[in-house]
C-alpha cells in the first residue's frame, strides 16, 4: 500500500482536490488520508460535505483578523504531529493557496516526499496574484512530484531547471463535473432558484482577489451597475466573498438593484449548474477560467494578468483588468457582436478530459 496524505484548506481547493482523493479511496493499492486545515472554514465545510469527503484530521486553524504570517505559522506547526503519526508516503498539495505552500515545508521539514497537484502556473510577477505566485513558485522548489496540467505549465518548469517526475495531466477542476452538473439541477440556494435562464441572459460575476481590493473591486461593481441599467433585460448574479474587504464595498454599490442578485459564496454544485447555464462570466478566479470553456462560456478575466495564458491563446478567456471604461466596453461586446461571442464560446478548453485525477494516481505508482 501507498499511504498518500491530501493536504489542503480552502474551498477552490477542496473542489479541484476531493475528485481525486474520491479517486484515491477508490485504488486498491493506495491508503487515502486526508487533512484538511480550514485556511476557510464555512467555504471549505461545503465543499467536503458535497463529495461526502470526511477528513482524518482538522487543524481548524481559521481564526479571525488571520494573517498571511499566521496562517503559515499555524499550518506548519499543526502539520508537525500529524505527519509524525500518520507517516505518509507522499503528501499531496494544491496550487497556490498558503497552506499549499506551508504544508509542503512541513513536508519537507519531516523528509516526507511532496507531490504538487497543478504545478508549473505562473504569472511572472511575484506581487501579482499575491501571496499566490510566490506560495507555488516555492512549491515547486519544495516538491518531488509535479503534476502540470498543461505542457506550457511544465515548460514553466523545465524553464526553472525542474524537468525530473513532471507529469501532463489536465486539471482536476473538470474532473469534478461528474460529480455537480445535472441536466435537471435544481439550486439550493433560493435566489437563485429566481433566476430566468430561459429567457433572460445571465451574466455571472465573481470578484474578490487581493490585488483587486484597492479599487478593482468598486469598479467593477461600478461598470457591472451600468450595464445592467443600459440592459435591464439582463440578470447579474454575484456570490460575494465573506470576506468584510469585498463586501464593504459590493454592498453597498450592487444591493438592491434591479436585476443584480448578490447572495453568499454558493456551493460547489450550485456554481457549476450555475456557470453552466451563464450567457458569459467575468471573474478575477482562477478557476472559473479553468471551468467556464467547459460548459462554452465566454470568460473576461478581472485582472491584468493570467497565470493560465493557454486560455488566452485557445480564446476561451480574455484579460480585460478592472478599469471602469473596459470592463463596460468588453462585456458590451459580447452582448451585441455575435461573431465574438461564438469565437469565445466556441474555442477548445485547453485543460485535459476530465480524467486527471487518474493520471495523477498513475503517475504517483510510476514513481513511488
């Protein structure tokens, strides 16, 4: 047996990891051993109850007023005893998140092989997203085992002289849909149980990023005001972080607006149904732009950068940034030129089959 412990803490992580530990428990010859540390809390709780996923240890270490220093500080030091007892094989870690980065160190610290789910992502701006660029730049210097969804991600790699136990995968974030989309879904969430998808277009908004939190945020919220009084037949639907920086500002700009529906952070199965039946999304996530071309929705990015540039080149994404004028400009586009709505939509999502959990686990037999 090869006792492989998940480590991660936040909601985007929870869904792109719980389909392969689901995949994990599912393999004869691997001991699946998950430990969540709750960087979220609320977010993540939703997330592991959808996949029924049940972790063997939580650290709980949310807290409020949490910093970056502190997150870290408590990741490694709950990690400590756990891999003392628990004695993995190899730890598997997420992307970007500070936890992804703090579990790995204490990986390392306890000479504990690090496999690095979603490696070779890069922006090449260590400020921008932040901590997120450095958190996986020094990932990879900590890991083993780097399993790239794309060939560009293992290019970044190869760039940084990391070429030994890279593996092509695809993104586990399409491996989930197995699990949330459903022709006749019905939403848990009662606004949006409101929404007309039949005959009014739906336009999904998602923006909470640090580096937006300084004014991208209100312009966003500003522009996304006027185009929904230019076109009342629209319906914007924003799930707002919990985060009181975003709120602040979301509020007291969107609330009670006609045809703006702002609710809490929806759960997984809610967002995929819900961007799978979207006219187009802006976002400033990462993993919206990995999900979105899935389902043939066009997606602008709110941010001036893309750790995910195969999405630009296929054209299934467009980085747009948050100034007011070009946020208006590029989402009016693609409500009145046809021919761009089809040239997004209909580009090939660049991001694998579906079956990347899989591949991972085939990779870490291979190498263990």
């Amino acid at each position: 047996m090869i006792k492989v412990m998940s480590v991660f803490g936040t909601r985007p992580e929870a869904i792109k990891m719980c389909p392969l530990v689901k995949a994990l428990e599912a393999d004869p010859v691997i001991e699946s051993v998950v430990c969540v540390t709750a960087q979220h809390r609320e977010m993540l709780d939703s997330a592991l109850a959808y996949f029924g996923v049940k972790p063997d240890y939580d650290l709980n270490i949310m807290k409020r007023g949490q910093t970056l220093s502190s997150i870290t500080a408590d990741v490694i030091m709950g990690l400590e005893p756990v891999l003392a007892e628990s004695k993995p094989d190899l730890v598997l870690v997420h992307g970007d998140t500070t936890t992804s980065f703090a579990a790995a160190l204490a990986a390392f610290y306890a000479k504990i092989p690090v496999g690095h789910v979603e490696a070779g992502l890069r922006t090449f701006d260590r400020y921008s997203p932040y901590p997120e660029e450095i958190n996986r730049n020094l990932t990879s210097k900590l890991a083993t085992l780097h399993f790239a969804p794309t060939e560009l991600n293992r290019a970044n790699l190869a760039a940084e002289g990391i070429t030994k136990n890279v593996f092509v995968t695809g993104n586990t974030a399409l491996d989930a849909f197995v699990y949330t989309v459903k022709p006749d879904y019905t939403f848990a969430d009662e606004k949006l149980r409101t929404l007309d998808f039949e005959n009014r277009k739906v336009i999904v908004l998602t923006a909470h990023r640090r580096e937006n939190q300084n004014g991208g945020i209100e312009n966003i919220c500003r522009a996304v005001l006027a185009l929904s009084q230019a076109h009342p037949e629209l319906q914007f639907v924003y799930p707002v972080h919990l985060s009181p920086a975003v709120r602040n500002v979301v509020f007291p700009i969107l609330s009670d607006k006609p045809g703006i529906v702002l609710t809490d952070p929806v759960d997984v199965a809610d967002m995929h149904n819900l961007l799978s039946k979207a006219f187009f999304i802006m976002s400033d996530s990462g993993g919206i732009q990995e999900e979105a071309p899935s389902f043939h929705k066009p997606v602008l990015v709110l941010r001036t950068e893309t750790e995910r540039p195969e999405a630009v080149e296929a054209g299934t994404v467009k980085v747009i940034g948050t100034d007011f004028d070009r946020v208006y400009a590029e989402a009016e586009t693609l409500l009145s030129d046809t021919a761009a709505y089809r040239k997004m939509a209909d580009a090939v999502n660049p991001y694998g089959d579906g079956h990347a959990s899989l591949y991972i686990i085939d990779a870490i037999k291979k190498a263990l």
